[in-house]
C-alpha cells in the first residue's frame, strides 16, 4: 500500500533531524515493515514514491541506518529489506 499523502509529525522529524521527504521515505519503510514484517520494496520503488533519485533514496536509508531508525537485511536481487526499529515505533 503506498499512501496518497502523508501526515508528518513535525515533532519527530525535526527531532531526528528529518527532511520532508526523509521523513516521508521512512514512514513508508515503516507502513510497510508493520504490514509485511519487511519493506521489499526497491531504492527506484521507494524513489518514484516521493518523486526523487534511487541514489538519494540509498543514502536516506544510510541516514536512517545511522540514527537507528531502520534495519536492513541483504537479499537476492536488487532488493535490500529494510525493517522500522522500535527507536522508530516509539517515536510515532
């Protein structure tokens, strides 16, 4: 499910330091990874969602990585699953 608009916290995201779009692309991961246990979906997949670049998308995940707000676990293909951390959960 891909969400029509999004309703941002502005509290959290400013909190973690979030742009617009980070924020946007991490509530996606999150929706996802609630709903499927794993968000599957592809850098270009999560790209085309907020209208961006894969390559920007790659280094939000990196960002998100970093703060601990997401997990991620290889997989076959160009997929990398990429899971919300309860620091995430807590927040929202």
């Amino acid at each position: 499910m891909i969400h029509k608009y999004d309703t941002i916290l502005h509290e959290v995201r400013i909190f973690f330091g979030l742009t617009h779009v980070e924020y946007c692309i991490m509530n996606t991961i999150s929706g996802l990874s609630l709903l499927q246990n794993w968000c599957a979906m592809t850098n270009k997949e999560l790209a085309d969602t907020q209208s961006v670049s894969a390559v920007y998308v790659g280094q939000v995940c990196s960002k998100l990585f970093n703060l601990g707000l997401i997990i991620t676990q290889p997989s076959i293909g160009k997929t990398s699953l990429k899971k919300a951390t309860n620091i995430w959960l807590g927040a929202v």
